[in-house]
C-alpha cells in the first residue's frame, strides 16, 4: 500500500467481508437460539 487510497480502500473491503460474515453467521445462530423453544413457550 503506497498511497492513502490504497489503504482506505483495503480497510473498507476487509470491512465489507468482515459484516458479511457476521451476516452470514447470524442466520444459524439465530435458527439455534429460536431451536430450542418447545411447544409450550
């Protein structure tokens, strides 16, 4: 990285990857949290 944009650019893409892995895993997450609510709750 040699110049400013260079690095405002590599920091914003790992950014974009790191919430759309937090998106990604939200989902199961989410089908295990609500998994476990039986019939009565």
């Amino acid at each position: 990285m040699y110049t400013m944009f260079d690095f405002l650019t590599h920091t914003k893409g790992m950014t974009y990857l790191v919430a759309f892995g937090f998106l990604l895993l939200f989902i199961p997450f989410w089908r295990f949290l609500t998994e476990r609510e039986g019939p009565g709750s």
